[in-house]
C-alpha cells in the first residue's frame, strides 16, 4: 500500500481530494499552491512565481486607480451640480433696475428710486435691494429705496426697502400674485359692460362700468375675487366723454370717462388719477 504525505491530502465528509502541488521557488521542495509559508527554507508565497506576483500587483494597482477615478469623478459631477444650481438661482433673481434719483450728503441716509421692468417676489426684491445699496460709491450706514414699476398708474411707490443696518421691506402698491389674479380677470360675466380699469396701488382692483336700468354701476373686483358695488348718475358731456356722479356722497369728487375710453378721478384740486383701459382675458 503507497504510503501518503502527511498535508498532501485534505479529509472531506465524503472522500478523499487531492489538493494541488508545486515546486517551492527557493528550495524547490513540494508544497501546497496555497501555502504562504514554505515548511522547508520558509520563503513567503512558496508556490507563486514572479510573474504572478507582477500581475497581482498589477492588478491592484488598476484596482486603485479605478476607485480614486470613481470618488474624484463623484466629488467633480457634485461641483457640476453645485455650480448648476447656483447658476440657476442666480438666473431666478432678476438684474435689471433703473436708478431714476440717488440722494447722499455725508451724515445722512441715502435716498434712492427706482424703477423695474415688473413686479417682484419678496426674495426677488431683497435681492434687487441688496445689489442697489451695493451699487454706489458713497458708503451709508443707512440706505432707503423707494421702487415703482414700469407702468403703473400710481404714482406712489410701489414698495419699499430699508437698511438700518439689517433689512426691511414693505409692499405698498399690488404684489405680484395679485396683480396677475387681476390681469386674468373674465369679465364676460358683464355683457353691457361700457368700460374697465385696472387700479394697481394698495388695495388694488378692476373697476367695471356697466348700465343697470336707468343707472351706470361700477363694480370694483379684488384679487380674492370679492366686490363692491357703487351706483351714480350719469351725465354726458359736450366732448363725447361720461361723467359719473355718485349721489349718496358730499364730497366734490367724481368720475368722467372720456372719449379716449380713460377713467380720470376729479376732485377739488382737479384730476388726481387718470387709468388707461383695461383689456381683460379672452
């Protein structure tokens, strides 16, 4: 009977498996392929040749490389989207302003107006403030700006903004959200309609005139979709225009349409408002 070596075979549940066996690289003694040990001379890695150990390291090496390209390219795509963002919150805020008055005298506030394309957010505005009491050579501590916008027919400002050092806004005339609610307005729920018109200061709405039996009505619509209802008396005048007297009032005010189809407010003092038609949606 063949006598077997000792750590050549390894026992299993079921039979016998050979295990694979190569020339130790040093002593050439045989040894197990995957002994890290060689129990002859001791060598490390007795059964792997030179070669193998290149390609192992080789391998590792790419291994690295390919890991360190994964994290680097990772951190490069969040810089990308970092700056993505940022260039798209940036685009968000508008730039464009009009400087029309800057008042500075050394000890005192700076006073500045301004007018923009359109009405803005409250985060659109702070911006816009931020970038105007940057946009001097004169350094306040104390900065106020008074906004109006392209267009409107109030004359007083639209909103406001301070620094005193720290920031405040105040919103006089109509906000954004509602000036939209206004403008998009279905009015074809009055089918006499004779004219409408926008009021864009504070407490802005739409006022419609219409003729109900012998009187002229103007309904005044809010953005929340609420109205009030006043009732005059109408006279027409030589120049082709309406004037609109409101008989349950003492003061001397009134309205007049004229011919251009414009809303004027008269009072003592002559015409305090003057408001273009108002086209509404279709």
């Amino acid at each position: 009977m063949p006598t077997m070596k000792v750590g050549f075979f390894r026992r299993e549940k079921e039979g016998v498996v050979r295990m694979a066996l190569k020339s130790c690289k040093s002593c050439k003694h045989e040894v197990d392929s995957t002994a890290k040990v060689c129990p002859g001379c001791g060598v490390k890695n007795p059964g792997g040749t030179v070669s193998q150990q290149v390609f192992g390291f080789v391998i590792l090496l790419v291994i690295i490389v390919v890991t360190v390209s994964m994290c680097s390219g990772g951190g490069k795509e969040k810089h990308v989207q970092k700056v993505a963002q940022k260039a798209s919150s940036d685009a968000a805020v508008p730039s464009a302003y009009s400087i029309t008055r800057d008042d500075f005298r050394e000890g005192r506030p700076r006073k500045v107006e301004v007018t923009l394309p359109k009405r803005l957010s409250d985060t659109e505005l702070a911006e816009v403030a931020k970038a105007i009491r940057a946009d001097t050579k004169f350094k306040a501590e104390k900065t106020f700006i008074g906004f109006r916008v392209a267009g409107q027919t109030d004359t007083a400002y639209w909103a406001s903004a301070s620094f005193d050092p720290d920031y405040r806004s105040a919103l006089i005339g109509l906000g954004s959200k509602d000036y939209q609610a206004l403008t998009a307005l279905d009015l074809k729920a009055y089918p006499n309609r004779i004219g409408s018109w926008l009021r864009d200061g504070a407490l802005g709405h739409v006022m419609v005139l219409f003729k109900q039996n012998d009187k002229y009505v103007i309904d005044s619509v809010f953005p929340s979709g609420g109205k009030n209802t006043d009732f005059y008396v109408g006279k027409k005048l030589p120049n082709g225009g309406l004037r609109l007297d409101d008989p349950d009032t003492s003061f001397n005010e009134y309205y007049v349409v004229d011919a251009s189809g414009n809303l004027q407010g008269w009072g003592e003092s002559g015409v305090y408002m003057t408001l273009p038609p108002f086209k509404p949606a279709e």
